[in-house]
C-alpha cells in the first residue's frame, strides 16, 4: 500500500477503534426492505432532508458542501456521535457497496475522499492509471485520504461485497 494514501491526524494514524460497530451501523443504513438487498449507496449527510439518495451518484459540476447536514433522521443516533468526534469536516458521505466481480467507469473526482473499508476483500482494489498503481484499503479502522482526483477506478474481483464509507474534504483542504 502507497503511504501517499494513508491518512494522517497529529501525525498519528486516525482509527475507528471499532468497526465492526461501524459497519453494523452501516448495514442497518443501507438495507432495503422493499429490494430485500442492501442499496449500493447510501446517503449519511444531505441538503437538509431525509432522504437517503440526496447526493448519491454522479453530480459532475455540482459543489459537494451542498450535502453538509446530517440527514434529520439520524439526529440522537450512533451517526450524530460518529460526526461530532471525527476529526476532519466532510461533506457528502455515502455508504457505498461495490458488488462482487464488478468494476467502476475510469473517472476523477473533484475533491479528495476520505474512504473507511468496512468490510472487504483482498481482491478489492483501486486503480490508478499515472503512475500505474493497485491500492487496497483495507478493513482494518483506517481512515485513508485517496486523491480521487487522479484517474482512477475501483475493482472488485472478489466474491463478496466491498463496504466503505466514503467522505469528501472541502477546498481546503484538497492540499
């Protein structure tokens, strides 16, 4: 793993002490009653309302700070916790599952992502086109700063899901 990706607080790795509590928190977010399957994104913050899609997806152009607030519904729930201690100000995070054996579009992103694996596989990767590069993240309580802004994809050639949690850094600090 590139240390370039490695998230750094007080030059102390920052770690979710507990995980599996997080991802629990995460699965009990994501699942859906009416698919009876969990949503491949799921929206933590938004513009104001409730709803978990506000924000997922792809919204070229648009400026991310937008989705800022924690969704009401999560008010006085582990998640409003989770916010108030977490050391950066994110905007826009996502519960995001990559299906087994599936692969993202190239793209780059504008702002850099902070990404918690939650649970995941040794077959999943991100790939970097310059320089050439296979980066895994894995679910170990990490925070990791990825600079998304570089072309890249997300691939996973497991055989189970890939859960992070996914924040995007303001402006500034895209440094």
């Amino acid at each position: 793993m590139s240390k370039k990706y490695r998230m750094r607080h007080n030059d102390k790795p920052y770690v979710i002490n507990d995980i599996e509590r997080l991802h629990e928190e995460c699965k009990k977010l994501a699942w859906d009653k009416e698919l009876g399957d969990y949503r491949t994104q799921t929206a933590l913050q938004s513009g104001g309302d409730g709803d978990f899609a506000e924000g997922t997806g792809t919204y070229l152009g648009n400026n991310e700070h937008q989705w800022d607030k924690l969704r009401p519904d999560l008010i006085g729930t582990y998640w409003e916790k989770f916010f108030d201690e977490f050391p950066w100000k994110v905007y826009r995070t996502r519960i995001m599952i990559m299906e087994p054996r599936t692969c993202y579009s190239m793209h780059v992103d504008p702002h850099q992502r902070l990404h918690i694996a939650t649970y995941t596989n040794k077959q999943a990767r991100f790939l970097f086109v310059d320089p050439p590069e296979l980066v895994e993240i894995p679910a170990n309580g990490g925070v990791f700063k990825v600079d998304t802004r570089e072309l890249h994809t997300a691939i996973n050639c497991g055989n189970e899901k890939r859960w992070h949690l996914l924040m995007s850094l303001s402006n500034d600090d895209d440094n």
